[in-house]
C-alpha cells in the first residue's frame, strides 16, 4: 500500500451557522486517482478549498506528503506539488492558449522561452496543440477545460485537485477527455477529482469518498459505494434504498 499523499484529519468548516464540512477524514495514497463525489451542496468544493489552502478549517489537520498544511496559501501549496483547478473556468482571454499555459509554467520556469516551451508539451499532452496560437476567449467550453487542465498540469503538481473538469461537456466530449486524465494518472500524478459525471467516475477513479451535507457517508471502490444504500439515499431521496432492493 502506497503512503497517503494528503492526509485529512477530523476536519471542519462553518460559515455562520452552517456546517459546510463536519469531521472529515481521509487518506489519498501516492499513485492514486480519487473521486469526491456527492449531491449538490454537499460540501465538496468547501473541501477542496480546505484543501488547497484557500479557506482555514475550524477544526482538524491537513497534511501533504507528511507536513501540516492547514491554512497555508494557495500559492505556497503550489510550490510543493500541490495544484487546483475550478469549475468555473476564467482564462485570459486576449492571450493565446500557449501563453495561458505559460503563467503555469513560469512557476518552475523563470524564463519566458523555457516557459513557453512547456506550454507546448503540456498543450500535446491534453490535445491543445492545435490551438496554442489561438486566443483562449475564443475556445469552446471543451477546449475551455482542457487549457484548464493545461494550466494546472504546466505547474509540474504531485498532486492535481480537479474541480468538475467533465461539467458542461457532451457525451462525447467527456469520452475524449477520460483517456488524457487516464494517462496524466499513468504519468505519476495523484489525482483527486470531484466530479458528477459517474460513468468517469466509474472508469476513472480506484477509490471515491462520498459526502452528503457536510458529513462522510461512504468510501470505497467505484462499484462499493454506487450499491451503497446511504449513497442511494443522498442522491435520490428518502426511502429510495429500500424500494429499490423491494
């Protein structure tokens, strides 16, 4: 068994009187694509910020690869190996696609032509190479979660944090974007990614943690979890488990 990458610890999140996230723990190995999946408003996307350092948990520990992170910033997570993408998806748009990936590259890479020469591998690995010259405003919803994808990947993480990646695509679109999250995995990037898309999920992740209102209520493989009649219940109401099993 592979050691846990990021390990979360009894962790917490409220705003106001809500809970967010209650009691949270888990552990992604090294090596692994993750899932977090659940209902809308379940806490996910909270989680992820907890995460990736842009909220401070009310209780519990955050580590990655063995050091407290809890409240450390973004960008200093993103220095050790540690990237996020977001839903909603905000490129620069006067810029070109390689130069939207270049910003990622320039984490690692102090010159602009280092920078822009990683743009292009990184551009070919998530089939953007064909619009690198192109300003980003002018790509499709597709091609806006690909350069995404791009911008992340281009900051050489240890561990990706993919925030619905797949929402808004088509059948299609989805079915060509598995196989470059497959190999990024294949790669040797730890991949955690919330998604709602379950037929990726199901072809994608070896592991998925289900949250519903805050709270952990299933983990386990893509199949465990999906027969699970906590699960069942979360997504489709009260009393669904057992009129499905009758």
């Amino acid at each position: 068994m592979a050691s846990a990458l990021l390990s979360v610890r009894g962790v917490s999140k409220s705003f106001g009187g809500l809970a967010a996230v209650r009691d949270v723990s888990f552990e992604l190995p090294a090596g692994t694509l993750g899932a977090l999946i659940g209902p809308n408003g379940a806490g996910k996307t909270t989680l992820f910020a907890l995460v990736s350092g842009f909220l401070r948990p009310d209780a519990g520990a955050i580590a990655f690869d063995g050091a407290d992170i809890a409240g450390v910033p973004p960008h200093l997570n993103a220095r050790r190996g540690m990237t996020r993408t977001f839903q909603i998806v905000q490129p620069f748009a006067a810029q070109t696609v390689r130069e939207n990936i270049a910003v990622g590259a320039h984490l690692h890479c102090a010159a602009r032509r280092e920078a822009l020469a990683q743009a292009d591998a990184v551009a070919r690995r998530v089939g953007l190479a064909p619009q690198l010259d192109q300003p980003a405003g002018e790509l499709t919803v597709a091609g806006r979660k690909r350069l995404e994808l791009a911008r992340a990947l281009a900051t050489r993480p240890r561990l990706l944090l993919l925030d619905e990646v797949l929402a808004g695509l088509n059948p299609q679109e989805v079915g060509e974007m598995v196989p470059v999250l497959r190999d990024i995995a294949a790669g040797g990037v730890t991949v955690l990614m919330i998604e709602h898309v379950m037929q990726a999920v199901m072809h994608l992740a070896q592991h998925v943690w289900v949250l519903a209102q805050g709270r952990l209520i299933a983990s386990g493989t893509p199949g465990e979890v999906t027969r699970d009649p906590q699960v069942i219940e979360a997504y489709l109401g009260h009393g669904t488990a057992r009129r499905l099993a009758a």
